[in-house]
C-alpha cells in the first residue's frame, strides 16, 4: 500500500461520490422516460420525486463509501488523482443530464 497521506475514508468516500454522481445523473434519466413507473414510485414513497432522489442518493453514498472504505480501494490514487477523478466524474454526470434534456 502506497502512503500518500490520505486515509481510507477519503479514499472511500471520494470514490463513492464519483460514482454516486453518476449514477444520481442516470436516475434523473430513468425517472424521465419512466412517468408512469418509476417515477410515479418515487412520489408515491415521499410526496416529491427529488426527495425521494435525494434520499437514494444519500443512502447509496454513505452505503457505498463505508464499503469502499472497508475495501480499501484506490491506495495507489494520489490527491490529484482523486481530484481528477471526482472532476471526470461531476462533468460526466452532468452531460449526461444535459445531453438527456436538449
């Protein structure tokens, strides 16, 4: 294991909100073209679609880096590295959704 000074939490955690970006952009997208299912599902669980959104996501994020963590992976990514990967990730994320909507 490499030490570059950054703990496996932050390994963890950043990870998981790489990929809980995107996957948060697929979920706008989903629920989109799913009216009638899975959206009609999401405000039937909380009243409003976006808090049930925000729900999922906050759950899938602490959920998904506890066992990154636990996992321990990306000891070999650096601080840049984990920047680099969590930038990738939020402007995916975000093509994603725009490219859905124009």
């Amino acid at each position: 294991m490499n030490d570059t000074g950054i703990g496996r939490y932050n390994r963890g955690f950043a990870l998981s909100l790489a990929i809980t970006s995107l996957l948060s952009a697929l979920l706008v997208v989903i629920k989109e073209e799913n009216q009638d299912s899975v959206l009609a599902w999401m405000i039937a669980a909380t009243g409003h679609h976006w808090v049930t959104h925000g729900v999922l996501v906050l759950v899938l994020y602490a959920v998904l880096g506890w066992i990154l963590a636990q996992l321990q992976l990306g000891t070999r990514l650096t601080g840049n590295g984990l920047s680099a990967v969590i930038s990738g990730s939020l402007v995916v994320s975000g093509l994603i959704i725009a490219g859905y909507f124009i």
